[in-house]
C-alpha cells in the first residue's frame, strides 16, 4: 500500500510543478493590470491631476473643465478604470515642477515632450504635433504720439525748437522793421505781431509771402526770394524727418517671421518651450502666465511679439476676431504633445495602450477637427 502511495506521488509530482509553473509565470503587463485591478478594489485614493488652463486643450467653465486634452484624458480615464481630482496650476513652470516632485501624479495641458522634462518624469505617447508661432499687434495707422516719440528719438524735435525760436526772432524783428518802415503798417503791437506772425508762417509753410509793399527796390525782392529759398528749406526739412520717422516706425513694427525677432522684446509663457527656445536665440524675453496678459502687452508697446505653441496663438486669433493681433509666419520649433506622469508612473503603460487605442479608432483626429477644423 505505502509502496503504491509513492509511485503515484512519482507520477504526478512533475505534473504539478508544470502547473504552479505556468501559473506563476505571467506577462508583466498581465502583472501591472493585475495590481491596478487590486488597487481600485482596495479603493485608492484618486489620482492627483494637475491642469493649467490654456484654450482649447484645457478650458475652465462653470461645470468645470473641457477643452481638447481634457476631452481625451477623461476617456483614457475611463478606459484604464481610474479614478481622478484637477488641481489647478497658474502656469507651466508650476505645473512640470509639481509633476516632477510628485505632488500631483499627472499633467495635462499642451505640454511639450521634451529631454529635460523626460528626465525627471514620465510621458505618454505623443498625442499632438504642434510647434510655434509668432503673434504681432495687427497693423495700424501710427499714432500722433508714437510720431513725437520718433521724432524725440531721432533728435528732429530739438531742431525743431530751434526753427520755432528763429520764427519767434522772425516775427519780432519784422514787426520791428514794418513799424519803422511802412507807414500803413499797424502801430498796435498785437495786430502788428500777429501780421508779422502770419507773413512768416506763410513763408515756413508754403514757401510763399503775403503781399507786401517793395520798400527797397531790387533788394527788397532778393530780400524776399531769400525769404523764400529758405522756407521751402524749412518745409521740406520737416517733412522729410516726419516721413523718415514714420518709415522707421512702420518697419520696426513689421514682422513677419523669426528672422524679424532679434532685438526686439519676445512675450512668452512662463516655464513654456517658447521661453526656452527665445532664451537660447538670445531674445529680451518678458513672460506672462496668461495669453490676455500678452495681448495686452502687444496693445501697450510692451513688447514687439508673442512667441507660443501655434494652436494656442491659432485658437486666440480665431475666437477674438476683435483683437488687434495677429498670426504671422511659418510654424517653428517643430514639437509634439504628449501626457505628463510622475517618474516611474504604474500608470504610464496602461495609458500608452489606451492612446494608442484612441489613435487607432479615430477618436484623437476627431477631437483635433471638433477644436481646431478641418487640416487645409
């Protein structure tokens, strides 16, 4: 009996071992499901999700949020079974810096897939190819002060109070003489000043003289056509430096692509990869957390353009129609979007396969055409 006992302890024994074998011997992505699985059941606090607002990938609402990265982090949400809160961040700089820290377990917004945020976080599969662009004050007519200024600058307004002293000497040294000389001339000192003062404006702005009684014979006509020769000089002075200034302002205000940028002052977002692109071309760089505050900037002078991911300036242009600002040259910078977890995420496979999932059927092409149209 006990003899029989251990043959058959023989025979099944490898038997056995096969199966503990095959069932201990799962696929690590089985294995990561498996645990994600436990941990809903175990009931786990919900997902820190940091968004920073930035139309139309993220957008804030009385409801809440929407907005095109919102849109398709809530259905990879849904697909992968895991639960969420927003947390609002002001801009991208505390937004990376918080995921980076694990202080909040994803990110979403348009947030670029770049080495150094790689380094110290995980991200999903590129989602988004985007890039950026420039946004300039649309042009105008130039402003009767932003002539002055001009002229200030090019240093015609110190000459041109010293024409203003010569027309006051003129007018006095003329009334002078004509109550000397001219025996009709008025002897009331402000009908006489402002006779002389109208006789020498006449000159400096059209280049004519009223008419005057010849005291002096030939001389007293050169005496005039001096007069004259000198006035078309003052007019035609004063209209070359406005024209010349103008000239200089509208093209200081012209630009059409990067090439246009240096030595001009760049807007960007703080902590975006426009700042980071417009430090390393050496550009006089002023950030702002919030586009509004860039536009009003453009609108004051602040700045001479707006450097930011193009379907952000793109979506800004196209719902504020009444903005005095436009989109300007080519795409550059060329980059790509992607979700941004905390370093060493569980979660990073999981959603890698739902995106690739969402991808596939469509769904992401369908989000881009439903924000931002059809591609031309």
């Amino acid at each position: 009996m006990l003899l029989n006992f251990r043959v058959f302890l023989r025979a099944v024994f490898p038997i056995i071992m096969l199966i503990s074998a095959k069932i201990l011997v799962v696929s690590p992505g089985a294995a990561q499901d498996a645990g994600q699985a436990s941990a809903a059941a175990a009931g786990e606090a919900p997902l820190k999700v940091g968004v920073r607002v930035s139309p139309p990938f993220v957008m804030q609402t009385a409801d809440g949020y929407t907005g095109m990265a919102i849109e398709l982090w809530e259905d990879l949400a849904a697909a992968a079974g895991v639960e969420y809160q927003y947390e609002p961040y002001p801009n991208v700089r505390a937004l990376i810096d918080a995921t980076a820290e694990g202080q909040t377990d994803a990110a979403i917004s348009n947030l670029t897939i770049t080495k150094a945020r790689l380094e110290k976080m995980d991200f999903t599969q590129p989602w988004f190819d985007s890039g950026l662009r420039i946004m300039v004050g649309s042009e105008g007519s130039t402003s009767f002060w932003e002539v002055v200024k001009g002229l200030q600058e090019a240093g015609f307004l110190k000459a041109y109070g010293w024409l203003a002293f010569v027309i006051v000497v003129a007018t006095l040294l003329m009334t002078l003489f004509d109550r000397r000389f001219d025996k009709s001339f008025s002897q009331k000192w402000p009908d006489g000043l402002a006779d002389s003062f109208y006789s020498v404006m006449s000159v400096v702005t059209s280049g004519k003289a009223p008419s005057r009684k010849n005291l002096f014979g030939w001389i007293g006509r050169v005496w005039q056509a001096i007069w004259l020769v000198c006035g078309l000089a003052v007019m035609a002075f004063i209209t070359s430096s406005v024209t010349s200034v103008m000239t200089t302002l509208s093209l200081h205000n012209q630009i059409q692509s990067v090439a246009d940028l240096p030595g001009k002052v760049v807007g960007v977002f703080d902590g975006s990869v426009g700042e980071d692109y417009s430090r390393e071309q050496g550009w006089s760089v002023m950030v702002f957390d919030e586009l509004d505050q860039g536009v009003a900037a453009l609108d004051n002078g602040e700045i001479d353009a707006f450097v930011g991911d193009a379907p952000t300036l793109e979506y800004y242009d196209h719902t504020n129609p009444n903005a005095d600002v436009e989109v300007v040259g080519p795409l550059f910078d060329p980059n790509k979007y992607g979700i941004a977890l905390s370093l060493r995420s569980r979660n990073t496979r999981a959603f890698n396969i739902e995106l690739l999932a969402a991808k596939e059927s469509g769904f992401v092409e369908d989000l881009r055409v439903e924000y931002l149209g059809p591609r031309d």
